[in-house]
C-alpha cells in the first residue's frame, strides 16, 4: 500500500498529540502518509487506497457537513472506521442500545427537541442523585457537557433549552461520584485485541461551565486495567451492531457507587489513542494499519 491518508481538522492538527508518533512509525513500516484535512475541497478522496480518521475534532460543530463527507469519501476510498460506524458511534443515542444488548453503561436519559424541557428534565431529578451532568447526544472532548448539583435546576434547565433549541438532543446522565478519585479509565483496541490504556483524571468540576476550547484539558498517566475493566471492554465491543474486529475502538469506563465498571462512552471515530502514555503502541496501530491496506 503506498496511498494512505490520515484525515484530522485544521484546528485540531497542532493539538493532536498521537499524530507525529503515527505518522513517524508508518514512515518507518515503509509507507509515506498524507495528513489531510476532512474538509479540503481539493481533496480527491479516490487517489487514497485507504483513509483513516484521526483528529477531525471539530466535526461536531459542523456535523451534517462532516457526515456527508464521511459518506462520499466513503464511496471512494477504504475509510476507516466505515461510514456506517462513524454514523453510528457520533451520536450517543448508541448508549440506549448498549444498554438493551446488556451492557452496563452509565445511566442515560434522553431529551429531544420536540419535547418539553421543564417536565423531562423534573422527571430526571425524581431518581437523580445529588450531581448529574447535562451534555449533548452529539459532541466531543466535553464541549458543552457541564455538573450540576440537584439544587442548580434553574441553571441546568437554562443548558437544557439551549442546546434543545439548537435543535440538539440532550443527554442527561448522573454524576458517579467515584470518578473524583479514580477518574476513567480508557482502553486501547487494535483489531479487537487490547493494547493499553490509560487514566484520565475527572474532567467536570464542580462549578465550571463547558469548555470554549476544542477540548478539555485532561490529566493523563498510564494504567493498568483490572481483569473487571478489560473483561467490560472486551464485552462491550461484542455488543456492537458492527462485522468484527473494527481497525481501533476505546472503551471509557468509571466506576459506579458499587465499585463496578460502566460504560461512559465507546470511542470508534477519532479518538486519542494516547502514544506517548504506552511504548510501543503508535507501531501496533501503525502495523494494523498497513495490514487493513495489504489486505485490500
């Protein structure tokens, strides 16, 4: 394979720090990637024999545009992970499917535009705990994700609206306290098989409004999942509605008041695959990658 496209945004190429670690390890495999934008128009997707999608961050403030993209580059190059992956995983309502297939995600509830803010969102708080958190179905990196405590109903109901007035369905989910001391944990899959993961320290605090940056800063250090937390991936990859294994999947667990391991959010799109945290891994992805285009 010699056509190979690592596709990130304008705003996100200097900020993505697992891209020149990649890009370094395809080099030495042999292969010379083009790092291009989703949204160059000069851009003929038919010239790559594959696509893989790394940091397109800021799709989700453009997401019609970006999922048309999605679906044309897909008619003309190997993209990775597919178009109907990508339609599928953008939109958090997958969490509601999840949790039918049986996989203990964190509890979600949703509000969409059609409906009244006011009542869903007092139904909510009826079996809410003392915080929850306020996010849209479509988003990225904690922009516009915000903790509330159950006596901030006036402010929460105001975040509400506004994003239901954007025509955006809103997620609504409990705080599980636990994250404040042993964060997330992320974990790492290169088809289907674990690589590593890591720890991201709490990202909502108590007080702060959503982020105005493409992405909260996080607090990252390497850790080594349980056999709990790996058997809880593995589990949750199962449930997709996808063929198996797909090209790179990350699972986000915290744990709930029991100490148990749920599901925050299964990362299939562009997620960080945090390199510099895990020796060795940009070469696994690298490798994974060059063996999808051999097999073309």
């Amino acid at each position: 394979m010699s056509r190979l496209a690592l596709i990130t945004a304008a705003a996100a190429r200097d900020l993505d720090e697992d891209l020149q670690p990649l890009v370094s390890a395809i080099r030495a495999a042999g292969v010379e990637p083009s790092v291009v934008d989703w949204d160059d128009g000069e851009i003929d997707w038919s010239h790559f024999d594959l696509a893989v999608i790394r940091s397109t961050w800021d799709y989700t403030q453009r997401f019609p545009e970006f999922l048309r993209w999605a679906n044309d580059a897909s008619t003309r190059t190997t993209l990775l992970n597919p178009v109907d992956v990508v339609r599928w995983n953008t939109d958090k309502h997958y969490l509601a499917q999840l949790a039918i297939a049986g996989v203990p995600v964190v509890p979600s509830t949703f509000i969409e535009p059609a409906e009244n803010a006011r009542d869903r969102l007092r139904a909510f708080l009826h079996d809410a705990g003392a915080e929850f958190v306020v996010k849209p179905s479509i988003g990225a990196g904690s922009r516009d994700a915000q903790r509330y405590a159950r006596g901030e109903w006036e402010p929460a109901l105001a975040h509400v609206q506004r994003l239901l007035d954007a025509q955006r369905s809103v997620l609504l989910q409990p705080y599980l306290g636990r994250v404040d001391a042993h964060g997330e944990t992320a974990l790492v899959f290169f088809e289907g098989t674990f690589s590593h993961a890591i720890r991201k320290g709490p990202l909502l605090k108590r007080g702060e409004g959503p982020t105005r940056a493409l992405f909260a800063t996080e607090h990252i250090t390497p850790r080594m999942p349980t056999p709990e937390e790996i058997s809880m991936a593995t589990r949750t990859l199962a449930a997709m509605p996808f063929t198996q294994p797909l090209l790179y999947a990350r699972v986000d667990l915290i744990h709930d008041d029991d100490g148990a391991p749920r599901v925050l959010e299964l990362e299939l799109t562009e997620p960080s695959l945090f390199f510099e945290h895990a020796p060795g891994s940009a070469d696994r992805f690298a490798a994974a990658i060059l063996a999808r285009g051999a097999a073309r």
